[in-house]
C-alpha cells in the first residue's frame, strides 16, 4: 500500500490511484488462494458498491465469509501472507505483500449491530451473483447491508452509498418491495433526497 502524503492532494491522488491497483491485486489473489481452500466468500463494502455502478475511493477490501471460513483463512495463511492487524484481532487482517487490510464479516452477524433485522447471510447461498469468479451481494441485498449499517452502525457513508446507488441504477418506489419491511421507510427518504438533489454549475 503506497503510504499516506500529507499537504499534496495532487501526491495524494497519485496515492489513491497506486492503492487502488493494490486492492484489485490482492482480490485477485484472494480469488485464487481462497479458491484453492474452498474458502467460499463475497465481496461486500466499497468494491460491491462499484459493481453495481457507484465507482468511490476505498482503502480496505470488505468480505463476508462464514465462521469456518475465517477459522480456515487464520489456519491457512496467517503467516503466510495474510496476517491479524494486532495481536488478538481475528476479523480485521491484512495482505503482507500490498499492505491492504481486509476487513472480515461473517455470516450470522447483524449487519449494523444489535437491534437490526438485517442477518448476514451465507455467501455462498441466494442472494450473491458470481462475476469474474468473485462473488458479490445482489443490489437488493447490498443496499439492506448498507441501509442497516447506517440505521443501527449509525454509518453515514453508507446512507450516501444508498443514494449513490439509487441514481446509478435509477431506482424508484417499486424497489421498496424487494426489502425488508423495517427499512423501506429509509430507503424512500433516501430516494426523496436523491431526486432532490441538485447539480453544481
């Protein structure tokens, strides 16, 4: 990972655009070795958004595997590659050749935290497509994370990542069923404010 400039947004920018070939090598990389593992995982966060057209700079790779799968990535390559951030941390790692770190969700958490309604599911069922070989949530299932993380997690980039979404896709009311019934509310005030908004000149 190219490190951090302080002061030069132009150094910066040049930052951002080495960092971003890093995470697409090192999912490339996750690809095949989890491949090899039959480590089954999905791409979740920033990266997901931009498979559905919301193209945004991130500085880690978000998956979602599930228990056996985190126990088998610890046993496999810690040491071998992809190693905890700190002592102790078993979900937040990191690719030792790019320096990218990886965050891990697993399934049967609560995507936001506890109260939410929105559970994790296994990758490897319904609601994940398989492009280029990488698995990724369908937009339906992508914008419950979201719209959960942000209500529960109190994650206001996510709310932003749902009205990007929405005017990618040109979303509408009738998207609403495909959700679950406690976060339609939000989604439609998101909606609202994504038909709202105005453009710079």
């Amino acid at each position: 990972m190219a490190k951090p400039y302080r002061g030069s947004p132009i150094l910066e920018l040049r930052r951002a655009q080495e960092h971003m070939k890093d995470i697409a090598a090192v999912l490339e990389s996750l690809k095949r070795q989890f491949g090899e593992e039959g480590i089954v995982f999905a791409v979740i966060g920033a990266t997901a958004v931009g498979r559905h057209g919301h193209f945004r700079h991130t500085e880690d790779l978000d998956i979602l595997t599930t228990p056996e799968g985190l126990a088998r990535i610890h046993e496999r390559f810690a040491g071998r590659g992809i190693n905890p951030r700190a002592a102790g941390l078993r979900k937040k790692l990191i690719e030792s050749e790019h320096q990218v770190p990886i965050d891990v969700i697993t399934s049967g958490e609560k995507a936001g935290g506890e109260g939410s309604p929105i559970v994790y599911p296994d990758p490897g069922g319904p609601g994940f497509v398989e492009f280029e070989g990488v698995r990724y949530p369908t937009l339906e299932r992508l914008i419950e994370f979201k719209l959960a993380s942000h209500m529960w997690g109190h994650r206001l980039h996510d709310a932003g990542d749902v009205q990007r979404l929405i005017q990618a896709n040109g979303l509408g009311e009738s998207f609403v069923a495909s959700l679950h019934p406690d976060l339609r509310p939000k989604f439609l005030e998101i909606l609202d404010l994504a038909r709202r908004e105005k453009d710079i000149e």
